[in-house]
C-alpha cells in the first residue's frame, strides 16, 4: 500500500467565510509575495481548482501517480490563524467537516487530517477531541501561530491533548513572517517554507515541548526544512552557549531523531541522507499535492534511491500504515 | 596531523583592528552599536565575556600564533569580524575604517610572511570608493582577497550598484570570501543565540540565492566567491531551488541554466561541525571547492579542523591536500 502523507485540499466555504475578516498584514507570505507571483498562483488555483477540492478529481491523479491512500490536509494558506475567537473555531469545525467528507466518499483511499483553531488554545484542544471523534489520525499544524512560535507556554495544553489523544502532528509552516527579503523568485516559498520548518522544529526542541511531551509524534514535511540537513550547527552551540540549554539537557540532534521526515526534497541523494541520518523508517512518501512545488512522481524519486527494497517499501507506505494507524 | 601537504591554510579566521574601531566610536556611540550585542540578555552577556576573553588573541600575534600550532594551521588568512566591515558608516569614514584595517593586516602579514595573509575589507556602502580600496588591496598591499558581508546594510549584494564592484573583482582576481552580519528581520531571532545559529547559514542561503537568481554569477562566472559556514542551508537542499526554477516561471526569470549549476561555481569552507556534513558537501562540489575555515578564535569555530577533515570517510590524500590548503594556496596564489 502506498500512503501519500502531504497532501492539500482546499475548503471554499471557510475562505468566504474568513474573507471580510482578512486584513492584508494578517497574511505575511502573501502579503510579501511579488505582484508576478500573485498572478501566477491565482491562475494556478484556478487551472487547479478540482484537485484542490474534488475527490474525484484527486483519485484520478492518484491512480496516475501510484498512490493507494492520501492523507488529506487543509492548504496551509487556509489556516486562518488571525481570525478571532468567535469565528475561528466555526471556520476549523467547517473545514475539518469537510475533510470528513472527502473521506466518506471514498473510504479507504482518504485520510483525514484535522486544523485546529490554534491562536484559541481552548478552542483548539475541543477542535482537538472533535477530530479525533472523526475518526482522523492527525491534525496539522503551522510552524507559527500568527508569527507566535510554537514553544510559548500558551500552546502547551494543546501538545497535552494531541499527545493523550495518540494525535499525529504534520508540522506545515505556510512561508517565513520576516519575509521582507523573500519577495523575488518565489523565495517566499522556496526558502520561506524550509525556513519557517527549521525555526518552529528548533524552538519545539530548544523549548522542551518534545521533553516535557515524548508521547508527541511529529512529521516534518518538505524533509525537516533545512534542520534535516544541517543539526550539527545547533548541537555545536548547544555545547558552547549556555542560551540553549535553558530547557533540554539532551543535545538538540537526539530529539529530532524521534521526529518524521517527508520526501518533498526532490532529490535522491536527499532521500539517502534522511534515511541515513533518521532510518528509513522515519521517512514518509510525501508530495505536496496537487501544488506545482510538488513531486509529480514520488515512487520514481524514491526507486532513483540507492536504498534497499525493504526500506522503499516502508517510506512509500509501511510507515505511514504504522503511524497513522491505517491497517485496523 | 602530519599527513597532509603543508602549508595548511584556515581561510576563516577574523582579527579585530583597534584602530578602525577608534575611527568606527562616535558614529557607532551615536547610533548605539556595540560588537555582538544582539539577541536576549544572556546572549549579550555571554558575547561580553566572550570578547575580553579574545582580546589577547585579536592583539598578540605570538598567542594567535601559538593557537595556530596547536590547531595545525600554518597560515591564517585574516579577516576583520563581521563586526568590523562597519557598512554603516558614511562613505568617508568607511573608507578610512577600511584603511585602517587593511594597512593593520598588511602590517601584520609583513612582520610574519610566512604565517598570515590578508583578506582586506572594503567601503561597500560607497562602491566607488570600495573599487579605489580593492584596487589598493591589490595592487599597494598585495592581498589576493578580500571580506564583504552578506548583504550590505540590507541592500542584497546583486544589488545594480555592486556590479561594477563585481566587474572589478573578477578583473583583478581577487577571492571573495563571504561572511555574514546578522540577519536583517531578527524579529524571531531573539531567543536561544537564533541570531547567529540560524541567521547565519539564512543570510548565507538568501545572498547565494540571490547572486545566482539575478544573474551575477551568469555575469560573472570567473569569481572566486568562498562562502562561510559551509555555504549556510543552500547547498545541501539546492534540489528545493532547481524544482522551481523548472516549475515556476516567476523563480527561472529568464536565468539560462538551473540554479544548482551556479552554486557550484561557490566554494565553501569546512565550518560544518560534523563529517557527514562535510562529506556531503565534498562529494557534491568537489575536493577542489571546499577550503578549511575555523572561524578562530570565536565559540562557535572548530578547534581542530584537520581532525574534522580526517573524519570524513573516503577521502583520498589528494582530497585532504586540496581541502587542507592547496585550494587556498591555488586561489590565493601562496
């Protein structure tokens, strides 16, 4: 069976509901996106709007693409973290109502993935038992809470529930806050996202929310962001720099490898590394769909690998099988 | 450490000049800089003592000199701290800064010929004046290089007013050895040293990004661009740059050929902290791009860089000489 653990779907209802909200500066990374960059990713939308929200549309391609089941996740530009408390949580129970459905439609082939009303921790920990009600394995999470990071005391119920409810976490930044510099080439999102990745995944751990939290299990997608490949920098302070160790005692590397790591890295060299470093079995068939940062062709990427038949077969889905709990 | 060509030459390494700072003191009291006094509290704190406890280091040639031994580096090619490179200092004042660094260095590698050579620093604020000091560099002084920052006072460095800067460099053959300042939004880089450990190989990542995305390195493909830290992020996930440069017509903007083409065009130095990494980085841009840096003589620089050179698996001897010093050597002309 092969489980595509990173894909996106859209909920048109919550964006109406949320659009006389929306203030332009609640949304950084569109806020920061070049003008040209906007007009390409509306007519991208447009061109690709069936895949975003039709699972009929969705099975299609994945039978094209060898994909047995996808996990079905909010895009992340519909977070709608900024709206307030009376609608946030309408908006989160909407979408998630409608992720139920997509799966309904064709059980067996969908997953769902529940979004949370996080900037109402509240809300977000009765949004939490809500999804799990759904029968969803997981809920996403972006890398910060409108520009808040994940480790602030505030979030700390949520972790609490998610762990007691055996919730999955797929961490999914939606771009960099700071984005000033990011505007051109599409850098708010080809180095925004790794960014925000590297940034949340360091503060989880440098803050102790995996200490206080080991029942917490955590997917990095586009492969830990450039965490993955570079944590030698960050146990390296932490051994000179008393400002790191203010709540681990552990170097940083040994949580991170408890943590899960997508294939969205494009290269296979990339995936070896992953494997490498984390095992295979802390690697997930992982695509973006159906956004054009995407992998087209995530069974051709990881038989491009040096790995070994049994470690392919467990990122292109014995993992996800065992972590979300898909075999039952 | 005896197993490699000697000399073994660190092109990370940074040496303050007291009198550039004496120049550097009313405009820097005026608008409130201090060296490293950035992130929380104990950041700030920890730089303090971290800075007195280099002084002897940054003004005693013999300690520096012994350090090098025991690190089994034979020729250090100096550069001010980041700290230093003072971009914000009106053009003028720049230039006299700039001097003063480099007539200290050259100075320093006059005394001691066979242990130091210098990485000049340059006015970029005022690239006319940054021109007139490179050339200076490398016509009066006989530097083969020199240090600028990533960015200079938030202009990127493809800004259209370097590209004379860059014509000249290409022209003159200097080395260009690239270190960055911190992070210009450091909004949520307070926190846990962020500023340096993650704004670092950020800075380096957004100003590769942005030689190769605007065309200074189509422009200009004989530069000896050496990249601290490693190159920063960039180099072990160019596959996120190359998809997108295919995918999206907002990101390949006309650039000929795919962004990891001219990352490898860089050179990066040994400043990764673990063998893999290093390795990884060897393998993929070869024995002949990567030099050894230390980043002596601050905490977040590597004592024993030779050992780290060993670690790395499958590295023939001719590798370790290159990576050890004669890819220095070559592009410095030692």
């Amino acid at each position: 069976m092969t489980v595509d653990v990173h894909t996106h779907l859209m909920v048109p209802e919550s964006a109406d509901m949320t659009r006389p909200h929306m203030k332009p500066e609640d949304e950084p990374r569109t806020l920061f996106s070049s003008p040209v960059t906007k007009e390409l990713n509306n007519e991208f939308y447009r061109l690709a709007r069936d895949k975003y929200t039709d699972p009929d549309a969705r099975l299609i391609d994945m039978d094209r693409m060898g994909i047995d089941v996808q996990l079905v996740a909010l895009t992340p530009f519909h977070y709608f973290y900024w709206a307030d408390s009376d609608l946030a949580p309408r908006v989160a129970a909407i979408q998630n109502q409608r992720i139920a459905g997509v799966v309904a439609h064709t059980p067996g082939r969908f997953v769902g993935v529940g979004t949370l009303p996080m900037a109402h921790p509240d809300a977000a920990v009765a949004e939490a038992r809500r999804v799990a009600d759904l029968g969803f394995p997981a809920v996403e999470i972006g890398a910060d809470v409108n520009g808040v990071d994940l480790d602030d005391p505030r979030f700390e119920p949520i972790w609490s529930v998610l762990e007691e409810l055996g919730l999955v976490v797929i961490l999914h930044p939606a771009g960099f806050t700071e984005a000033r510099r990011l505007t051109d080439y599409y850098l708010v999102n080809v180095i925004g996202m790794p960014l925000s990745t590297t940034l949340a995944v360091t503060r989880l751990i440098l803050g102790g929310v995996f200490e206080r939290h080991p029942g917490l299990h955590m997917v990095l997608i586009h492969g830990g962001g450039y965490l993955a490949y570079y944590p030698a920098r960050v146990d390296h302070a932490f051994r000179h720099r008393p400002e790191l160790r203010q709540h681990i005692d552990r170097l940083p590397s040994e949580y991170l490898a408890s943590l899960y790591f997508d294939l969205t890295v494009f290269e296979p060299d990339m995936v070896e590394i992953l494997a490498a470093r984390f095992g295979a079995d802390h690697v997930l068939l992982g695509t973006d769909y159906p956004f054009d940062m995407g992998l087209a062709d995530p069974l051709a990427l990881i038989a491009e690998t040096n790995l070994t038949a049994s470690d392919r077969e467990l990122i292109s889905g014995g993992n996800a099988s065992r972590l979300f709990g898909l075999d039952n | 450490m005896n197993n490699v060509n000697r000399p073994v030459i660190d092109i990370h390494c940074h040496r303050e000049c007291g009198a550039a700072a004496a120049l550097a003191k009313p405009e820097a009291d005026r608008l409130g800089h201090k060296p490293l006094q950035f992130g929380n509290q104990l950041t700030k704190d920890v730089n303090k003592v971290q800075l007195e406890y280099l002084r002897p280091k940054m003004e005693s040639a013999e300690v520096r000199i012994a350090d090098m031994d025991e690190m089994g580096v034979d020729i250090q090619a100096l550069s001010v701290p980041p700290y230093q490179l003072f971009y914000w200092l009106d053009g003028d004042t720049g230039l006299a800064a700039s001097r003063a660094i480099n007539d200290d260095l050259a100075e320093l590698v006059e005394a001691h010929p066979s242990r130091f050579v210098g990485l000049g620093a340059v006015p970029l604020q005022d690239p006319d004046a940054a021109i007139t000091e490179l050339k200076r560099c490398s016509s009066d002084l006989g530097f083969r290089g020199v240090e600028i920052a990533t960015q200079i006072q938030g202009d990127e460095l493809s800004n259209p007013r370097f590209e004379a800067f860059w014509e000249t460099v290409e022209e003159l053959e200097m080395v260009v050895f690239i270190h960055p300042t911190p992070f210009t939004h450091p909004e949520r880089f307070t926190e846990h040293f962020f500023i340096n450990m993650i704004g670092h190989p950020l800075e380096e990542t957004l100003c590769a990004g942005r030689l190769i995305f605007d065309g200074v390195m189509e422009r200009h493909p004989a530069l000896k661009i050496v990249f601290a830290h490693g190159g920063g992020y960039l180099p072990a996930y160019a596959g996120r740059f190359d998809h997108a440069y295919h995918a999206r017509s907002d990101v390949s903007h006309g650039l000929p050929k795919p962004p990891s083409e001219y990352l490898s065009l860089f050179y990066f130095d040994t400043m990764v902290f673990e063998a893999d990494q290093l390795g990884f980085l060897i393998n993929r841009y070869g024995s002949d791009h990567v030099l050894l840096g230390t980043d002596y003589p601050y905490d977040m620089g590597e004592d024993d860089p030779l050992g780290l050179i060993n670690q790395v698996d499958g590295l023939s001897e001719e590798d370790r000489n290159l990576i050890a010093g004669g890819n220095a050597a070559r592009l410095l002309g030692i």
